[in-house]
C-alpha cells in the first residue's frame, strides 16, 4: 500500500485501500458507501494480476468529513488520488453516482491517465423530467425521496436495501446499512441532490476514451431504460453489458462476475478517434 491517506483541500484526508501489483484499477463507490464495498471485487482482480485501489469519498468510511460536497470537489478528490498515487493507463470504475465524478473529473482534469472507464448501474445522465427530458423522474418525485431521506433515512434503507441487493444475507444487508449510518448525512443529502439535478448529457458525449457500461436489467436504483441505456446512446463507441436478472447492489451480490468482466475490459485498450 503506497500510503493510507490523501491528503485533499482545506486540510482534509481520503483513506485509500491499494492492493496488489500490475496494471491499475481504481474503483469508485456510489452514494453512501465507502471502499470496503469493493473487497470481493478488488480481492478477484488481485487474482488475475491487477492492482486494485479504492478510496473512502469524502465524509464516508475513515475519510474526513468537510460537511459539503458536489460533483466539482469530488472530482478534484479524485485527481488528488489519481496525482498522489501517480496513476495512469487507469481503468476506472465508477458505480451509481461515481459515474458524474468521472466525467466531471475529465470535464476540468483531462483524460491524459485514464486508459478506459467502466460505468456499473450508472446514475444519470440527466434524472429530473423536463422539456427534452419527458421520459425522466418527475420532480415531486424527487423532492419526495429528499424529503424521505432527510426526515426518516432507516424507513427508507429498510423499504430499499434489499432491491438493491436481492438475495444478499441479513448480515450483509445489515453493514450495507450501518454504512449508511455510519456517514456524514450532510454529505449524503448534498450528493443526493447533486445526483438528482446535474445534467451530465453534454460532459457523456464528449467523452473519448474507451467505456463500457455494466448494467443489470433488475436495477430498480437506476433503471435501464432511464440510465444505462440513455448513457450508452450518448458516449461515442460505448459498449453495453448487460447482466440479465440483476440489480444495483452488483458488487455485492455478483462479485466474481463483475471482477472477471472488468479484468477482461482493462486488458483491452481500443482508442477512439478524436
């Protein structure tokens, strides 16, 4: 392990878990979970030879909480731990929200150390219904999940948990849960709403680097139609993968799989044309 912690603004810390040698892979949590998240999934890519780095964002796990968040700071974390551990030829793995870290990420850092990015159950690209956007979530849908989360957060884990990982254990429903807990609720409201209302349509088909996305049909967190499918539209040359009967929560109930498409995806590099 290179070094526990990443230094970022204003005197704030990211704990970082880095495995193994060979080629890099860099996942990214989604909303409410921290890097332990990824342990079967980084443990099989270890298996096969790649390096495996996954870091707590900031106000989740044993990172510092600096009590606000939005998808620009998020991103400039993400380059800190990309510069300080000095990658490059990244594969990057970005679950649920991470999906606007990344783009957001290359948007005002470029894409000079990412070689290929891999999307899992990606959130976005633009949630909110609207004009050009009729087929979205409409918003007193959203200003009643807010609502929900800020006033009465174990009703909704405990409506939520287990579509997001069907057939998962009590025991692991229940630390999924106390991870929950366990962060900042300020952090997690604020990304919440960044969530809901960033428009990432423009940042997604002004991607060029190579990416796969990785999308149960099952997902009920992001559903296919309004997202995977709606991002692979957007972003030049990007592959779908679709895992038929399967939910959000992939990491935690198909591991094996997961690790094996990944390490599959990052030992292929095929650059788009600029």
């Amino acid at each position: 392990m290179t070094a526990p912690f990443v230094e970022i603004a204003d005197g704030h810390r990211l704990f970082v878990r880095d495995w193994g040698r060979g080629a890099p892979v860099l996942l990214l949590a989604g909303w409410a979970m921290d890097s332990s998240v990824w342990a079967d999934t980084m443990t099989g890519l270890n298996a096969q030879g790649l390096r495996t780095i996954a870091y707590d964002r900031r106000g989740h796990g044993r990172s510092s909480d600096p009590g606000s968040v939005d998808f620009d700071g998020l991103a400039d974390d993400l380059a800190a731990v990309i510069t300080q551990l000095d990658l490059s030829d990244l594969t990057v793995v970005a679950h649920s929200c991470a999906a606007g870290e990344v783009l957001r990420y290359i948007g005002r850092h470029g894409a000079e150390r990412i070689g290929r990015i891999v999307m899992v159950g990606a959130q976005g690209p633009c949630l909110p219904a609207g004009p050009g956007n009729e087929q979205g979530i409409p918003r007193v849908a959203i200003e009643a999940l807010m609502a929900e989360l800020a006033d009465n957060l174990r009703a909704w884990l405990d409506a939520n948990i287990e579509p997001f990982a069907p057939g998962a254990d009590q025991r692991t429903l229940d630390r999924l849960i106390a991870g929950v807990f366990a962060c900042s609720r300020r952090v997690l409201l604020d990304l919440q709403r960044e969530i809901v209302e960033t428009d990432l349509r423009e940042e997604a088909a002004a991607l060029r680097v190579p990416v796969t996305l990785i999308h149960g049909d099952r997902d009920a967190s992001a559903p296919l139609d309004l997202t995977g499918k709606r991002y692979a539209a957007l972003i030049p040359g990007a592959d779908l993968l679709v895992y038929e009967g399967i939910a959000h929560g992939v990491m935690v109930t198909h591991a094996a799989r997961l690790a094996r498409d990944i390490a599959s995806i990052a030992a292929r590099l095929r650059p788009l044309a600029a």
